[in-house]
C-alpha cells in the first residue's frame, strides 16, 4: 500500500511538472542524474520467501547522448514463507551495484536503454526456520533495461526491468531474483551552450543632398567636391561624385523540418515561390541550397539527412518552378554547425533547417 501511494505521488507530481514545461530533451552529454524508484521483487522459489516491494536510489553521470554509468541501491524486505504459507515475519535484504547504461533515443522525449553491471548483495532470512535459514553477502551481477519519458528539459519518468544473478550459494539457496521499479529521473548540470552572436546590421551611407554653388555633371555632387569630373548623366555615383560599383542582387531565405524527416511543410511553398520569381526576373542569379540537421542520431546519418534536405528543395525548385538545376548548387553540413542549443527542443527544430542563399552572379 505504501509503496503503490509512493508512485501515485511520484506520477502525478511529474505530470504537474510537465504540462507548465514548453521544451524537452533526451540525455544530454557531461550531465550528473539522480533519481528514486519503487516497484516489486519477485525471488527465486528455493529461498522460500515471496515476493515483496523493493525500493531503489540511483545516481550516475551521461558521457553522452547513449552512453552513461550508474549507482543502484536497493532495499526490500520479503516475508518468510513455509509450505506455502506466510508467517508475517521479514527479513531484510539489500544490493549495491555499479552498472554501464546505453540509451538509445527514439525521439525527443522517449529514451529506451540496456543496462548491465554488477556489485554485491547482502540478505537473510533469519525469520524463516530451519533448516531454510541462511545470512548471506555475495557478489552478483545483473542485465536489464527500461525507458525513459522526459517530461521537460531535466525530469524523465522511468520504468526499470532487472534480472539478478548471485554468484554464489548459501545452504544450497541461490538468490536469482527478478524486479520492475518505476519512478522518476532527473538531470543536471550540463553546460551552459556558447551563446550565439547576434548579426551585425550594416546600413548602407545616404547619399549626400545636393549642393551649390555648382554642379556641372549633373551627379548630385558639387563641383568643388567632386573628384570625377565629368560624370555620364545618369550614372549613379558615391559622395566624391565618382561612379558606384553596383554589389550584387541578393536573396535569402531559412526553411525549417520536422525530425528526421526532408519533406518540405506547405507552409514554405510562397516563400520558395518568391525564390523562382526572384531568379526569373534576374536571369544571371544562382542559388546555393544549405542543408542541416540537430545532433540527434549518428553524425553520418545526420551528414545524409542534410544532403537529402537540400536536394528536396533542389529539387521542387527545378519540377514545380522550371528553375534549371545547373543555376541550383546543394551542400550538405550535417549537424557541425547548429544555430541554437541541441540541449532544448525549441533549439533542435531551429537547426533542423535549410538556408538558400540566391545572389545575382557578376
């Protein structure tokens, strides 16, 4: 009862947390965790105890996104049974181990992983007779594995499955057992991302008004400034009345995709409607089409992920707008140059982006 009370306040306590949280996140790499879970212990029929509650703390540090190291301490007391029958009294029991955890993430917020490890197990069960009386401290070892539900950013509901093997007997009683525990994972102290910095805003210098006394070009500039005399009529020319090298026409625009995914939202077929009008009216421009992705998943599938993104838009601009693919170039840069903190959900879906940059070729 006290345990089932236990989860009850554990689950909801999570879900609370949950729904005032806007972003999530699966493990993050150089984090610290910690958590606390209760469940049930089922032991090996020839140690003639039943099944009881079991209550665990745990704590470990992520190297990575998948791979982790982990505490486990665990504490129960199973009731004496003989012929079948409990007699009411308990023996206390207890494990310590030391064990490597290999997540492997499915989306942003669902992490399964495997688990394995060993330490050592400490039990009687002085409250059953003889001759099924023993006090045993062993080494043991244990597999297992479970999943993780992040909730936010740093809190993850947790269900645990674990088989322990004892190495050794005692009074001809082994201590194979089996548990399921559910409970709550936390994270913390990750590193602060490297903030981004903000785009320098160039504004371009006005042109000077014109003045007197003289200006015999006719270029805006007076004659007592002007260091190009004798300017073309209408030639467009900077503050010493010289002519300006006009800079190129140039166009950018920013798509974001859904995770692990190249298909492109309607939302951005105007936007790339814009990008045809734009290389229609200026017939010499060209298009480079930058593909990314966030760092969830291997850096290899990531580098194809990205590729296939620019080819996407490549692609719908040469079928459906009658761009030419020889004036569109794509490259793919995989996860190696986010624009937000992988960290965050919110940052994910930023970098989970193509960029295509349009400018009018000289």
């Amino acid at each position: 009862m006290i345990m089932k009370k236990l989860l009850t306040a554990l689950i909801s306590a999570a879900i609370l947390v949950g729904v005032s949280s806007i972003s999530y996140a699966v493990e993050r790499e150089k984090t610290l965790t910690f958590g606390f879970m209760a469940g049930e212990q089922w032991y090996d029929s020839n140690r003639r105890e039943s099944h009881s509650s079991v209550f665990a703390i745990h704590g470990g540090y992520n190297f990575n996104t998948n791979w982790a190291v982990e505490g486990l301490f665990q504490w129960a007391t199973p009731e004496a049974v003989q012929n079948g029958v409990k007699l009411g009294r308990h023996s206390p029991e207890w494990k310590v181990s030391g064990n490597v955890v290999y997540n492997f993430p499915m989306s942003d917020v669902m992490v399964p992983y495997l688990t394995a490890g060993a330490g050592w197990r400490n039990a009687d069960n002085a409250a059953n007779p003889t001759p099924t009386r023993f006090d045993s401290s062993d080494f043991m070892t244990n597999v297992g594995g479970g999943l993780k539900y992040f909730v936010t950013d740093n809190l993850a509901l947790r269900v645990d499955a674990r088989y322990y093997m004892d190495m050794e007997d005692d009074n001809g009683y082994n201590g194979n057992d089996f548990a399921v525990l559910a409970g709550i994972h936390i994270t913390f102290g990750a590193p602060k991302p490297e903030p981004v910095p903000m785009p320098i805003v160039q504004v371009a210098p006005k042109a000077p008004k014109p003045m007197a006394p003289a200006d015999s070009d006719g270029d805006g500039v007076t004659d007592d400034r002007d260091k190009c005399p004798n300017t073309p009529r209408g030639t467009k020319v900077d503050k010493d009345g010289c002519p300006v090298v006009m800079a190129p026409q140039r166009m950018e625009i920013k798509i974001e995709f859904d995770f692990d995914s190249a298909q492109i939202r309607p939302a951005y077929h105007a936007a790339l409607g814009d990008v045809a009008a734009f290389m229609e009216k200026h017939s010499n421009a060209v298009a480079t089409i930058e593909g990314h992705t966030d760092s969830t998943g291997p850096e290899s599938y990531n580098q194809s992920l990205s590729e296939r993104r620019s080819n996407s838009i490549s692609d719908y601009l040469a079928s459906k707008k009658n761009i030419s693919a020889g004036r569109l170039k794509t490259v793919g840069y995989g996860e190696s140059r986010p624009v937000a903190d992988n960290g965050t959900r919110d940052g994910r879906q930023r970098n989970r982006r193509v960029i295509a940059v349009i400018i009018e070729a000289k």
